[in-house]
C-alpha cells in the first residue's frame, strides 16, 4: 500500500509537476531580473546561479547530447538528499560543493526527496532547483508524510522528528528500479572531493550499506536503560558478525538491490513500532539504522563523514575537525553554519561551509553572491 502510494506520488508528479516544466525545456529558468544572475522563486529567497561545471576529458560520453539524462544511464552517479523550506540553502550549498568537486559533474544524478505540504511546495522547489543549476540532473519525488507520521516518537530535539528524515527509510521504494545505488546525504554538508572516489566504495559480502564506522563511541548511550535490560531487544546486537559501532545515517553508500531484496524498509519500521510501544531510544531517525546495520557495515574512510560540527543537540556549540584529512564536512546537532553566519556569531569552521552558499541577500539593499572565483580557491579539490 505504502509501496503503491509513493509510486502513484511518483508518477503523479512526473506527469503533473515535471511534463509542463519538460515542455518548457530544461534550461527555461522561470524568473529572472534584469541586472542580476540570480532568481527568486520562493518568497525572499534567492539563488545565484551556480557555475556551469562540465565532464572532465576522462568522464564517460554523455550519449544523450544534451537532453534529459534518463536516470536508468548505467554511467551515472546517483545522489538521493531531501529538499526542504527548511534546509533549502543547504541543500543548495550541498549540491553546489558536490558539482565543483566532481572529477564527472554532468555524470551525477540527484533524487531530490520533498515533503507533499512543504510551505513552498514540491514544485517551487524544484523550480528553484532548475533556476540555480541549469544543467544538473534531476528528479523530485514527493515523500507522502503519512507514510511514517504514526511510526515517529518524539526525540530530544524536535528537528529530528521532521518525517523528511525518515525518508532515506524509503529511497529502495521511492526511486526507479534501474537504479541499484545510491548515496545519501544529509542537507547539512558540504564535499570538498570527489564524489565518485565515495560512490566506488566496495561493498563486501552481502553488504547492504557502507558508512564512516566510530568504534570509540560509547554504543551504550544510543539506546535506553530498558532495552539493554530487556534480553529479546538488545539481542539485536548479539547476532551481529562484528562488535556494533556507531555510524551516523547523514552520509551512506547504498546497495539498493541488496535493500530491496532483504526489505530493510520493514525491518527498520519494525523497530520504530517497537519505539512507540517502548521507549528504547531518544534520537530520531537513527537508533533504527544502528538496531538493522551496526555490525555489519562497510567501514568507510572518517575522511568522508566529519560529522558533529553543529555542536550538541542542545545548545549547538562549536566543534572541532577530527584529526584527519577532510573530504566531507558536516554541521550535524543542533547549530547550522547559514544560522550562525547570519546571526553573525559564525564558528570558526562554518566559514568552510561560506564559499558554497549560493543564497543572495537583498533585504537591505545589497546583493551580496558568495561563489565569487576567489573564495572559491578555499579547497584545492580534484576540479
Ligand atoms: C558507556 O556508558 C555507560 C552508561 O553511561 C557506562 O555504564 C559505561 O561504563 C560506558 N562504557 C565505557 C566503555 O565508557
């Protein structure tokens, strides 16, 4: 039902929202100033255009020539991230560090995953998508809220119970069957490499998904004094091949067939059936992921998860770098680097997240574009 249910959200979309925006062309950008490359699209909120990165002479040949790349090309990279209201500016950033960073960019396709009642709409959004990356591949699907409103408990933080970050849950529903890999990313990020080194990733054995693993972590703390002391729940992780480490679920390589085949969907419902029943964690989407997979997770290099620089879930202090080379860094907890600079009390990190903002300020009468070639030298990445 919930499998049918997306899919006619799917297909509802793709004739309703992306036929007219098809016939149009792609590269139509609906609004543009005169004076100025950037576009407003939702109320106030306005993207610079990002640079048109091209395919590296070593990239595979584009077959389509210049049309609509079809998600089903057995060349691309497939990335899947939420599109929120919210997040937007990160999400933007996100994609923008991507596309500059890629050895291939016009060889990456993105999933972009919007909630069916978000403020601006499912189909603002992906104007504002088009409007700020002409060229990019893309899709949007629209994440039925109701599929997971009554599986999510409250957590300590109420960002995390947005239903949006359930929606990684549903990606082996959600996307085309041709695809069979996927990487997922939080809308907190910026990559300062080369997303095909991460989307070469091995996945050994029956492995299903491949994550920064942090063994040092105390494990015990993800999880509540009542499932440890309840045999039947926590011998979830007596099963496991591996002592269980913590992974964070904001940047993973996934085997999509393996997903599909072994109903992972179910498995980590089951548990947050168990949540509503027994509280036997506090964070949001994650302790289902740990309950599924710790243990049994392809361990991939810290460099592309330094995760933790929001600070705590709390009080949103500033973090430091793991020690460590940097491919990926990540704002995860409670303080989020656009949030800080604007309210000009930045941490020191968040100006690494800077030269990837595309937003443009015009409230005061000034324009003000962040991807100016020389900040943009910041990463001395594989461009
Ligand atoms: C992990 O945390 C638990 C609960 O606070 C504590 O009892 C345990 O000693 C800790 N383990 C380590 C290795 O620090």
């Amino acid at each position: 039902m919930v499998h049918f249910r997306l899919q006619a959200g799917v297909i509802f979309f793709t004739f309703v929202v992306l036929f007219p925006l098809l016939c149009l062309g792609i590269r139509s950008i609906p609004s543009r100033e005169a004076n100025t490359d950037a576009v407003e699209v939702l109320n106030g909120f306005r993207f610079a255009e990002a640079p048109d990165y091209r395919n590296g002479r070593d990239c595979p040949v584009s077959t389509t020539n210049g049309r609509l790349v079809s998600s089903c090309d057995p060349s691309l990279i497939h990335i899947a991230m939420t599109l929120d209201s919210e997040y937007l500016r990160g999400s933007i950033a996100a994609v923008h560090s991507v596309i500059k960073h890629a050895s291939c960019p016009e060889s990456i396709f993105f999933h972009f995953i919007a909630a069916e009642f978000d403020p601006a709409s499912p189909r603002v959004l992906t104007q504002l998508v088009r409007s700020t990356f002409p060229s990019l591949n893309f899709k949007v699907y629209i994440f039925r809220e109701d599929t997971v409103i009554n599986l999510i408990s409250s957590s300590i933080r109420q960002a995390l119970e947005n239903p949006l970050n359930y929606a990684r849950n549903y990606l082996g529903d959600m996307l085309d069957l041709c695809v069979d890999r996927v990487i997922y990313l939080d809308s907190d990020v910026v990559v300062v490499d080369d997303i095909h080194k991460l989307w070469n990733t091995k996945l050994s054995g029956s492995r299903v998904i491949g994550a920064p693993e942090y063994c040092h972590a105390n494990f015990t703390l993800y999880f509540t004094a009542g499932f440890w002391s309840d045999p039947v729940l926590s011998g979830a992780f007596s099963s496991a091949r591996r002592k269980p480490c913590y992974f964070n679920t904001g940047v993973m390589v996934m085997d999509l067939v393996r997903w599909r085949e072994g109903n992972y969907r179910r498995r980590i419902e089951k548990w947050m059936e168990v949540q509503r029943k027994t509280r036997i964690y506090d964070l949001g989407s994650l302790p289902p992921f740990l309950l599924v997979f710790a243990g049994d997770v392809e361990a991939i290099d810290h460099r592309w998860n330094q995760h933790g620089l929001g600070g705590d879930n709390v009080r949103g202090s500033c973090r430091s770098l793991h020690p460590g080379p940097v491919s990926l860094l990540h704002w995860s907890g409670k303080g989020k680097p656009w949030v800080r600079l604007d309210a000009k009390k930045p941490c020191k990190l968040d100006h690494l997240w800077e030269p990837y903002d595309l937003y443009v300020r015009n409230k005061k009468g000034y324009f003000y574009a962040h991807n100016d070639p020389q900040s943009m030298g910041l990463f001395t990445g594989s461009m």
